[in-house]
C-alpha cells in the first residue's frame, strides 16, 4: 500500500470573512434604527442561544424536530430512491449532522454513498462531525465547507453521480418571501440535471399549536427571544434590561407565518457604547425579531416553481405536521 496515494476522506475548507463584526453592527444599527424596529435571527445563536435552541426542539410543544425526525428515520430509504440515488449528499447548515445519519444510511444501503458535503459555519463542529461519520461510513469521503452559506452557496462543489443538497430543520421558514426567492433562484443555479434539493418545511396548522410551539408555558422560548438582547449587550457594550422586554408569539394567518417580536413594558431608553448609539423604546412597542412561515403543499410547490424548480416529492409525518419535499431543475 502506498498511502501517499489515498485521497483523505476528509477535506474541509475554510472560507470564514473576518470583518471585525462590523457586518453584525452595521445590521444592528439599521434594525434597531428602522421603524419599526428588528432583528434578524441568526443573532439567536450565541452558545447560551444556541443550547436555549436545543432546549426548545425538546419540547412537548415543539413538534417540528419531532416530525422532522419521525420522517428521516421512516422515510429516508423512499426519499433517496426518490432523489435518484444520489452518490453526494450536501447539507446546509449541517451541525452535529444528527438527522443526516438517516440520509447516509439509506443511501450507504442503496449503495450510492460516496461523498458527504456539510456545509456550516462553525469549524469545530464540522471537523468533529466530519472524523465520526468516516468512522462510522468506512469508504466515505468528505469535502466540508465552513462557510455562511446564505452568501458562499456557489463554492458548493459539483459531485458526478448526482447530489442531494439538503436543507433541513425548517431554517427557510426564517426568510422573508424575496430572500427565499433569492435564496432558492440562486441553489437552482447550481444544480444540475438529475440534481435535488431536500427541503425542510414545517406546515400550516390550527393557530392554537402555532402559538403554543412558540410560546410554551415554561418558558424556553420566551427566554431565547430574549437572549437576543444579551448577546447585543455583549457584542456592543449595550445595557438592555430583559427583565423590560416580554416574548411575544402571534400567527399572522394572511402572511402564514409566526411573527416573533418582543414588547418593550415600559418607556426606556437603551445605550449601546460599541455602536455610540441611544435606542427609545414606548412602552407597549414591539420589536420583530422572527418570523418562522407555514406553507401549505401548494404554497411551497407556488414558491419551488417560481425560483425555476420542479416539485419532485413530497413526505410528511403522519400526523402531517410537517414536510420534506424535493425539487429538481
Ligand atoms: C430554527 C428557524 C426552524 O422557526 O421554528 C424555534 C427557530 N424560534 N422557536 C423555527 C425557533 C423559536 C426555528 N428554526
């Protein structure tokens, strides 16, 4: 044997922009200057933001990882056979790759596995989980990319045997309908006959179980709305108080989709020294800082088409709560 020969099963490249956090300030400049005011969810995620998440996809409430998960693991062999048995599976946002292991092992068993790309922004995590599953898929070759995908999508590499680009977890339900449209336009372009998406989708339901996915009596989420403002507090040396600010959660039926905000209880001023900025709040003012839209089958394959794709495929849980679909070019 020669191992200069061998290929690593790992490759992961790194494509992180530094700016100094001045694209994070320059946004939350406008956000908390806009009228009326907003922040943008990726700000959620800080390391408490983050585990408050995980929290959340526990809850009795929140059925979407549930749902999402009953279909991976019931119906991954279906959606791969479906997908035209893919050699590469692409990931958006891959993570700890959870969920993915149900995708790998149906294709590992359809024999088509050959390449694995997660696609996500931390390096650790993509380097620890990238080391487990060649472990765990011998023969696997991984080509991770860390990068913010929303704007490095195009340095997603072209596979021969065909590529599953999946994007799980509902995280397109946090775009506004042009960033979507962009969004989908521009994963459209990269694919290739034969190519497909996996998309994941969580559904129009009765208001009622909306709003308790978003607003559970215990808590969780009310305090992950809020930890917004102390990662703010953090980053720019800010005083918000979130004792002074509550969680609110309301389906807006005419835009299907949970409007997320979180109401100032009093008149307050909020300094932020890192931005040299002064930020009122009325009592009683609601600042957005999610939505997360519903779609109904026909609404989604309305969204697919427009961007240029073809519905080609559609799996929900039983109780249809929510959806992977695939799209083709
Ligand atoms: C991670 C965007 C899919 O919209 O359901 C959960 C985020 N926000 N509870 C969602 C979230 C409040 C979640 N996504």
């Amino acid at each position: 044997m020669n191992p200069g020969a061998a290929a690593e099963a790992v490759e992961i490249e790194v494509h992180l922009r530094t700016d100094g956090g001045a694209g994070m300030a320059r946004d939350i400049r406008m956000g908390l200057t806009a009228k009326p005011k907003e922040l943008a969810p990726k700000y959620f995620y800080d390391e408490l933001g983050s585990q408050l998440f995980e929290q959340i996809t526990e809850l009795h409430e929140y059925y979407p990882t549930r749902a999402e998960r009953e279909i991976l693991s019931q119906r991954s062999a279906e959606i791969v056979a479906a997908a035209g048995s893919p050699g590469t599976l692409v990931e958006l946002g891959s993570g700890s790759a959870a969920k993915t292991r149900h995708l790998l092992s149906a294709m590992r068993d359809d024999g088509c596995l050959a390449t694995y790309v997660p696609v996500d922004i931390s390096e650790e995590i993509t380097r620890q989980t990238a080391e487990s599953l060649v472990e765990e898929y011998p023969g696997l070759t991984i080509r991770g990319l860390v990068c913010d995908f929303e704007h490095d999508l195009e340095r997603i590499p072209n596979g021969g045997g065909g590529r599953l680009v999946a994007f799980l977890g509902g995280t397109i339900g946090n775009l506004y309908p042009d960033a979507r449209h962009d969004f989908l336009t521009r994963l459209a372009a990269l694919l290739e006959p034969g190519d497909r998406i996996l998309l994941g989708t969580d559904l129009v339901k009765e208001t009622g179980r909306l709003e308790a996915a978003y607003d559970e009596p215990g808590g969780v989420t009310a305090e992950f709305n809020q930890n917004v403002l102390q990662v703010l507090n953090r980053e720019f040396d800010g005083d918000f108080d979130l004792e002074r600010f509550e969680h609110v959660a309301r389906y807006d039926g005419d835009a299907a989709r949970m409007d997320i905000r979180l109401r100032s209880l009093a008149d307050q001023t909020v300094r932020l020294d890192g931005l040299d900025l002064t930020v009122r709040f009325a009592a009683g003012e609601e600042m957005r800082t999610e939505i997360s839209s519903k779609f109904t089958r026909e609404a989604l394959e309305g969204v697919y088409r427009e961007a240029g794709l073809r519905p080609d495929g559609w799996f929900t849980d039983a109780a249809e709560d929510y959806a992977l679909s695939l799209a083709s070019v």
